[in-house]
C-alpha cells in the first residue's frame, strides 16, 4: 500500500508525539506539581515561629505568618504542631539593617556661610535568613541555607510613624520573597 505525500507528512509529525506518550507511560514516569514535595516522606510540615537574632523584634509573627501563608495557599502538604509533623522548618533572621538609598540635598545659611547638608529621603531595608528542613524522627537535615538575602527599599521623612509604617511594608515585601523562596527549596529541591 502506497502513502500519499500528506499521509506521510502527518505520520512524521504525529509519530514523536505517539513515541513520547508511550515512553513515559511505559516506564512510570509522571510529572509532579509544584505543590507536592519530592521526598515519598514528606506527609506534613511544622513552621515554629521564626527566630531572631537582631535587636529590631517584633516582626517575627508576620514573618512566620507570611511563611506559612505561602505553604497553605500553594502546597496540599498539611501544617501541623512541631511535635507531630514529619518535617519542621526552622528559620532565624540573623540580620536586619538598613542602608540609605537616596537623599534630598538643602543649601541652609550659617554664618553669613552657606552650608549643604544631606537628608535620607529612601532607605534599603536588608534581611538575612538563615532556614533549614528538618526531618522530625531521625534529625536530618534535608536542607540548609544560611544566606538568603532580601532587601526592599522603603520612602523615609520626618514622621517616625510613617517611617515606622513603610519599614514594615518593605519588611513584608521581603517576608513575601523569601517565603517563595523557602517553599521551592523545600517543595522542588531536595
């Protein structure tokens, strides 16, 4: 039997697709989401308040709560108590500073002198987390990054509260980040 031309251009374009199709059903392989981990071990997961070693405290709750935000909404793996979990992330920001970033300029007469000065009007707000999984019963570190390293630039004037205000939205933004970060270590990297 004799194929026409476009029979035959179908065939060479369908055939990759039937080969690939049946490699990866005859040997087991499946995809897995983004929202189940890789290790068969891995049925739940414990995130006890992040640790700070920094004299700025008080953003722990937020950034624990930002955490375990991320994990809930994205992943199907069940949160429970640190004492029954089969994996507990742990997690200490070992650094907090801030940097300026810009500033506003004034020209200001002293002393029949004219003087320039410097004012910061935008500062980098710079956090480092040290995080680590940990398998409960045997101990295991199934990952550990000293270094991961966000920053987020916040508007500064001479209100301390608003200051105070954007400090913390840039502290979020970088919670946020780093809890993306944190859930594609533990979920796709092990």
């Amino acid at each position: 039997m004799q194929l026409s031309t476009q029979s035959h251009k179908t065939l060479l374009k369908v055939f990759p697709l039937y080969l690939a199709l049946a490699l990866t059903q005859a040997c087991g392989y499946q995809f897995r989401g983004a929202d189940k981990p890789v290790e068969k071990g891995f049925q739940s997961l414990a995130i006890p308040l992040i640790q700070s070693t920094s004299s700025s405290l008080g953003f722990e709750g937020d950034f624990t709560s930002i955490i375990r935000e991320e994990f809930a909404t994205r992943s199907k793996v069940p949160m429970l108590p640190r004492e029954t979990a089969s994996v507990v992330l742990i997690g200490k920001v070992s650094e907090i500073r801030t940097k300026p970033l810009s500033y506003d300029t004034f020209l200001n007469t002293v002393d029949d002198e004219e003087v320039k000065y410097s004012v910061t009007n935008k500062r980098w707000l710079e956090i480092e987390l040290d995080a680590k999984l940990i398998d409960r019963v045997s101990g295991k570190t199934l990952w550990h990054d000293r270094n991961m390293a966000e920053r987020a630039a916040f508007e500064v004037s001479g209100d301390p509260l608003s200051n105070r205000y954007n400090q913390k939205k840039a502290l979020q933004e970088i919670a946020r980040r780093l809890a993306k970060r944190v859930y594609l270590k533990t979920m796709d990297r092990f």
